[in-house]
C-alpha cells in the first residue's frame, strides 16, 4: 500500500511551514532517503502565470523556501522552475519569478532559478499515448526532481494536483498543442500520465495550506485549508486529496487513466498517516465546467443515455464566455487557444463555439479573471460529472 502522509499547516509562518515539512518527511523516511550530497534536485513548482502568492494560484513561496533548505542542509544543489501556461519566454520568466516569490526565495537561500528555456526531444517507450514529446532541458540535467504541487480545483481535469503538475515540465506552447491533440479528457489524462511517468518525481508534495475552489485553476477562489501533503506515489497523493475536496476520483482524468493502468486504485487501499483527527473529506466549491453525463446517469438504457448526450454536446455543454467590462485586451486567451477558436474582435475575444474543445485554457491564463464559464441552469436537474 503506498503512503501518503498529512500534516496541519495553519499559515504560511516560516517556522510552522518549515517543521510541518520537515516532520512530513520523515514519516516517509527523511529526504536524506532519496537526497545524497552533491545531487542536483530540480524543484517543479506550479508557477502557472503570474500572480502573488495570496492568490493561491501557484506553489507558494514559503513552501518552497522550506524545502530548499531541507535539502542544501543536506549538501544538495537546488534549481527551481516550472514552465507556465503560454510562451517560454525570458522575460515572462522574470516577471513570473518576481511575482510569485521564487526570485526572493533564491535570493534568500541560495538556489538557482531555471533560465534554460531550452527543450530536448524524448523517447518513453512506456507512454500510452506519448511516447515522443519534448520537456525542457533543465529536467534532464537534474539527479532528482521534486514535485511541489498546489492544491486547486480545475476547470478541465476537475482538480489539479501532483499528477498534473508535472505538465509544466513540457515547455510553452508545447502544452497547449497537447490539448488540441487529446480533446477527450481520459485520452488527456493518459497523456498527463505518460509525462509524470517519464518525470518520476522522487517524491511529490502538495501544498494545501492555503488552496483553490471554484473556477481553477487560476480564477477561482482562496481557501484556508491547512495541511501538507506528502508522498512518493503522486497518484495516491492526488487520490487523497480529491476526496478531500469532495470530488470523486474517477471524475478526474488523471487518476481515471492511472487506476486504468493499475498505478493506484482507491482511498481504502492508500496508507494515511494523518495529523488530522476528525477525517479528511471537505467539500470544495467545484468548477462549473462539468458535463452532464447522461450515459453515466442512464446507463442502464443504453439508447437513450446515447441521444441525450448528442443533444448534451450540441446544446448543454458550459462554454467560455467573456466579461467586457474585466477584458483588457491582452490577447492572452487569443494567443493560448490550442483550438483557434477565439477571434480578437474589435472590443473582446470572440469565441466559436463549434471550433472550441473545452479545455479552458483560455480562463486559465486570462489575467483579469474576464473568462467566466456559463453553465446551463437546466444541468442541475440533469446532473454533472463530479
Ligand atoms: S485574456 Fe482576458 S483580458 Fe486578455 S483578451 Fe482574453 S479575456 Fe481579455
Ligand atoms: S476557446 Fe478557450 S476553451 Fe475553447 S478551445 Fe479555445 S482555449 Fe480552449
């Protein structure tokens, strides 16, 4: 059974954050299990665009600082980085870096911040779905990575979390060409699996001390949430805190594709080693991007669970809209959209709905929270995916 460990963080406060971590860890069996002196271990933080800590977007910086020094009390080299949503690019990396904390957390410890925007080509022959695909270059040159995920709810895969974190390790642009490529979500999480597969992150935390509901994963809202997560196995770890926040596992591509693939199977057969006393299930907000399912809620008559869909798809699905009056024209969504679906129309985006793939990357980099999701009111009598 593999283990996932859960300890009460309340804040951000150095020390807290620090011995909370620290004590994690060792119930694993201490970083020193994994960590030799002299290792380089590269920090895969979510730095999804660029937004201050507060916002509870992207790994935050404390967290990060911890770690850092966990690991170079042990002798280690530590680099950080993430490639965000959008273009690589040096200077959206300054700023991603400036905004986020990660520029004050290696002026303060000492790390090295990522500026290889560079990507080489791989083979996984083990992929199911990728087997060529390209990551930065700064991932294969490391001894060990470290996955330091954030705990959000998310528009596409309903939560994203350790599995999806390692996304970011394919550069700019690359990203969103795979949306394109895999528009049915399950084919997308075989895909995501494949990455942190290739990846293997040594060990893989998540920050849930302060977390994300609603529209995720950058436009949602902040939670006070309060604990660490750690483990070695990222799908557990995902497993636990989906159904921490209230969202069945199987409604999340990634962990569907990886219990397809026996790489974890349900909470009952995760380990928890938990601080907290009174369970772990919360219930978050969730993202109004889920679809009705009617195969799934009239599965036992096959033919018309099959028409509703049809009509579903063409009349029910929630679609991207914009709020003019938030929309500053900075062609972020324009520039993202895997699909070519939005046009730069002379006051907003406009988006062609029989072009659009639902991948919402386009709220996801919107910088002014201008992309909302419309959701039919009639498909909370018919149900949703959850
Ligand atoms: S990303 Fe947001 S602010 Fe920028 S053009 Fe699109 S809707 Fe407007
Ligand atoms: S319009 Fe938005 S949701 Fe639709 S394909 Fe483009 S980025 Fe994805």
């Amino acid at each position: 059974m593999k283990k996932v460990v859960i300890r009460e963080c309340p804040d951000y406060t150095p020390d807290h954050v620090k011995t909370t971590l620290k004590e994690s860890l060792e119930a694993l069996g201490g970083l020193e299990k994994w960590i030799k002196p002299g290792d380089l271990v590269f920090l895969k933080v979510n730095l999804l665009t660029g937004k201050e800590p507060k916002e509870a977007v992207t790994t935050h910086p404390q967290l990060v600082k911890a770690l850092t020094e966990l690991l170079m009390e042990l002798g280690a080299l530590v680099i950080l980085g993430d490639s965000p949503a959008g273009p690589f690019l040096q200077g959206r990396m300054r700023k991603i870096y400036q905004l986020t904390g990660m520029t004050t957390v290696a002026k303060e410890t000492g790390a090295s911040l990522n500026w290889n925007l560079e990507s080489d080509p791989v083979y996984f022959s083990a992929g199911y779905r990728l087997k060529d695909f390209h990551v930065m270059k700064a991932i294969k040159e490391a001894d060990h990575i470290i996955n330091v995920s954030k705990m959000k709810t998310h528009s596409m895969t309903m939560m994203t979390g350790a599995v999806k974190n390692m996304f970011g390790i394919m550069p700019g642009l690359k990203k969103a060409e795979l949306h394109f490529r895999f528009t049915d979500p399950i084919e997308f999480g075989h895909a995501m699996v494949d990455i942190c597969e290739y990846a293997s992150p040594v060990i893989s935390i998540m920050d849930g001390i302060e977390a994300m509901e609603g529209a995720g994963p950058s436009a949602g809202d902040v939670v006070k949430n309060g604990m660490i997560l750690v483990s070695e196995d990222p799908y557990s770890l995902d497993i636990v805190a989906s159904e921490h926040m209230g969202i069945k596992p199987d409604s999340v591509p990634t962990l569907k594709a990886a219990r397809q693939r026996n790489l974890c199977q349900s909470l009952e057969k995760v380990t928890l080693d938990t601080s907290l006393g009174e369970g772990i299930k919360k219930s978050f907000k969730l993202p109004d991007t889920r679809e009705p399912d009617f195969l799934e809620k009239y599965g036992r008559w096959p033919v018309v669970g099959s028409i509703f869909k049809q009509i579903s798809r063409k009349h029910l699905r929630p679609k991207p809209v914009v709020n003019p009056k938030k929309c500053t024209k900075c062609k972020e969504c324009y520039t993202i959209c895997p699909a070519e679906a939005i046009d730069m129309l002379e006051k907003v985006p406009g988006f062609r709905y029989d072009k659009c793939i639902r991948c919402y990357c386009c709220q996801e980099v919107c910088p002014e929270k201008a992309i909302w999701i419309y959701r039919p009111k009639i498909l909370k009598w018919f149900g949703g995916t959850k």
